[in-house]
C-alpha cells in the first residue's frame, strides 16, 4: 500500500469509506474488504422512494459531483432528494490500486468491471440503507455506463435513469482511443511496470496521457473560439501545461489504468448473451439519453444507436462545444440543459 495525499479528505471529502465485505468479481477472484467512498446529500424519506445514486466518472471523485451537479434549487436538489455519490472502484477513494496491499497492490490489483462495480453498490445501497428502488440513477462518461448496467442488471430497481455522454456498450473506435490513453502512461521507462515510487516518477507519461485527453475531450470548435483562453490561459501551451496536465498530475498511474481497463471493456450485452438489443430491452426506467453535442469520446451518433433499443426513451442531447469535457462545469449553458431535461425526467411519473 502507498500513500498519496492527493486522495483524502482535506480535498475531496467529506466522504466516508464504508465496507461492504468480500466481492467476487466478474474476471475471477475477489476483493476481500471492498470499501466504498460514499458521500450524501439531503434525507432519506420516511418512504425510501427519494433516493438518487449518481456514479462517478473516469478520473472524477463524488467531490466535482457535489461542486457541480448538486445544489439547493438545482436538479439534484439535497432538499428534495437523498443523493447518494459512490466513487467507482479503482478511483483513488474508494478500494484502488494505490491503497490495496499484500498481493493485490498496486500493478497487482484484480481487474474490475462495471458489473462488480454495479453488484457492490446494490448490495451497499440494499443493505446500508434499506433501498428498495431507486428515483434516479444519472451518471456521465463512466458514470453512465454504470448507470445503463444498473437499468439493465436491475430492472425492477431503477425507475429512472439518465445516462450522460456515455454508451451501454464501448465501440470498437473507443476502445482503441482509451488503449492510447494507457499506453502514454505504461510507456514511460518510471512506470516501470507498475512499481514506480510517486505519480511524479511517471510524470512524462502523465503529461501525454493529458495532452491526448485535451484532443478528445475537448471539442475544435471549443478552442476555435477561444474558450481555453476564456478560462483563463493565453495560449494552447499554457492551458495543456496548467490545466490539463495538472489535473492529471498528482494522480495514481495505476489507478487510472485500472478505470480505463474497465472502460474499455463497457458491455451491458454480457447480461445476455452478447447480444445488446435483448439487454437494453430489459429496461422499464423511464431513460433520458443525454450526450453532448460535441462530445468526440461518445458521440450521439453512437448513443442514439442504444437509445433507438430502449422501450419508452427519449434522445436528450444538451448543445456545447466544450464537448465531454464539458462535464467539468465549464459551461452553465450546458448544466442548465441538463438540469431542465433532470427536472422534467424526475416530474415524470413512473410505476
């Protein structure tokens, strides 16, 4: 087990680490004391009917969940719903690579899917505070592929789902982009397999694995028109050196590759036998689909392909040119958007 400040409550709690005991995972074996970082907002009702679980992102923590999707008079309003945040296995906060030991630390920790994580917050959610059913399950990026697998998985559960700038299954195009995400990062002779000493020892690859993130993540048209220097940095070099590449910086290499492992692999279609329509057929939440206009990672090309299979659907996509990096809050016409489609998908009555 290593130590990263980075990760911790002083920057992104408060959270608190709740055990769920052994899971067994979908690739073989298990994580014998599975912890899950958990932060809420609002009350559980009397009923048990006002609970919203949102699902974290590559990269991303329960903490930007918190700073720029939940609010008072927002969609996610604590006053109004009980908002329970879990950080997906392998990001840092919740049991990861960086903060397992013995024979599953670091490059040695078991590979994870978005099923196992799926599987450990139903049983958290079930037996943690007594759910029955969820009013909501919205996820962006990664966060959306487990909310499709929660819609799939558990059917009966989940009464509404809004899965952001995201897909039920990874396409083969994604898949190859997020390879070149890890690779920038096994590729630098300090990760040394796995065994570096600190996140600054890979601080070459990490830099690379941001500057592909700024290819993709963002969209041309956002930096045609300038919106990197209108948060702030005078040129391209400055806004990849500060912005982007610090964000990438402090964090664990192995960690990150163990989320873009399960990235890739994205499938609600192993529910059933490889074969996606029968999977996204079992769906019976009242779904958004919502990608982002310009997002070059899950273009809605892509989602409205899975959309068109969802029984009862509607196609949601929120204009940006920030593109999928716009879920980091840069723009309030996007949060906007997808608070008014939150908003009306949670007036809407379901059984």
């Amino acid at each position: 087990m290593s130590t990263n400040p980075y990760y911790g409550q002083e920057g992104y709690g408060p959270y608190e680490s709740i055990g769920i005991g052994s899971l067994e995972l979908e690739e073989g074996g298990t994580i014998p004391d599975c912890q899950l970082a958990v932060a809420t907002h609002g009350t559980l009702n009397a009923a048990k009917d006002n609970a919203i679980l949102v699902p974290t992102w590559f990269s991303g923590t329960s903490k930007i969940v918190e700073q720029v999707y939940i609010g008072n008079g927002r969609a996610l309003d604590p006053a109004k719903y009980f908002i329970i945040v879990v950080n997906q296995i392998g990001n840092g906060l919740s049991t990861s690579p960086h903060n397992s030991d013995g024979t599953q630390a670091g490059p040695m920790f078991p590979k994870v899917r978005i099923g196992d994580d799926v599987r450990a917050q139903y049983k958290l959610l079930s037996v943690k505070y007594g759910l029955k059913s969820l009013a909501l399950v919205v996820g962006a990026s990664m966060g959306a592929q487990q909310t499709y697998e929660w819609a799939v998985r558990y059917p009966d559960f989940v009464k509404r789902a809004a899965p952001i700038a995201g897909t039920a299954k990874n396409t083969e195009h994604g898949f190859v982009f997020t390879e070149t995400l890890s690779d920038a990062i096994t590729s630098d002779p300090g990760f040394n397999g796995g065994k570096y000493g600190s996140p600054t020892d890979v601080a070459a690859g990490l830099s690379r694995h941001a500057k592909l993130w700024t290819v993709m993540g963002w969209s041309t048209e956002f930096f045609r028109e300038g919106r990197h220097k209108a948060l702030g940095f005078d040129s391209m070099r400055a806004f990849v050196d500060t912005f982007m590449a610090g964000y990438f910086a402090p964090m664990d290499p192995n960690d990150l590759l163990a989320m873009a492992w399960r990235w890739q692999r994205g499938d609600v279609s192993r529910n059933t036998g490889d074969d996606l329509a029968s999977a996204l057929g079992r769906i019976k939440a009242k779904t958004y689909v919502m990608p982002i206009s310009h997002d070059m990672f899950f273009p809605p090309s892509d989602c409205a392909v899975e959309q068109r299979l969802i029984s009862g659907s509607q196609f949601r996509p929120p204009k940006s040119i920030c593109g999928h990096l716009g879920l980091f809050g840069v723009d309030p016409e996007l949060l906007a958007q997808l608070d008014a489609n939150l908003n009306e998908l949670l007036a809407t009555p379901v059984s």
